[in-house]
C-alpha cells in the first residue's frame, strides 16, 4: 500500500495507490495554481496507472471555494479523456455545498458514480 499526503494547516489531501483512492479534507480555499499544484498533482498521479475506478473521497471537505470546484471540474473532464472508466465521488449531506456543487460535475461525465451519504 502506497499512501502519499500533502496536509496544510486548513486541509489534507491523502492519495492511496492501492484503492485509488485521493481523500480531500479540511477547509480547501484555493487562490491560485501555486496553492492547487501540489493537488493537482495528486489527482494526476491516480490517473497515470491508469485504472478502471478512481474514487475521490471527499466526505471530510468541509469547504471548497469556486477555485477548489474548478479544479475538481477540469480534473473530471481528464478523467473523461482517460482510460479510467469509472469515476466514484463520495460526497456528504453534512456539508450543503456537496450536494449542489458535486451534481454538477455530471454534467461533464455523465458516468460518474456520486455517493452522498447523510452525514
């Protein structure tokens, strides 16, 4: 099992290479490509063994400004050019923004698999 973090004071960002797995928490208020970089490099680094499923767990993200959610936009639509075939979004009711901003993303892959528990 190979399990990589990047942690800030606000969030945490966990990468298992083993499920596929990129787990977001915390408070994510992203002003620019220098704070997402080391993100966007976990999300990419799950899409270059390319397997069927990757699942981003983001039931612990409390917060994500419209910065976060146009990462997590352009990365599905990467995910969509791939051979990835499934992409799974674990989502809560607990915070309000998940549910209104993660449906969204279907928009874009229309595949993928949300999953909102209630909180």
């Amino acid at each position: 099992m190979v399990i990589q973090s990047f942690n800030n004071e606000d969030y945490q960002v966990t990468y298992d290479s083993d499920t596929t797995t990129i787990s977001l928490g915390g408070t994510l208020r992203l002003s620019g490509l220098e704070q997402s970089n080391p993100i966007i490099q976990f999300l990419n680094e799950a899409l270059e063994a390319e397997p069927k499923t990757i699942t981003l767990n983001l039931r612990q993200l409390q917060f994500l400004n419209s910065f976060g959610i146009n990462m997590l936009s352009k990365f599905v639509i990467k995910v969509r050019k791939t051979q990835t075939k499934n992409l799974v979004i674990l989502a809560s009711r607990q915070f309000p923004w998940q549910g209104k901003s993660l449906k969204n993303l279907q928009k874009l892959m229309p595949t993928i698999q949300l999953e909102i528990e209630e909180s």
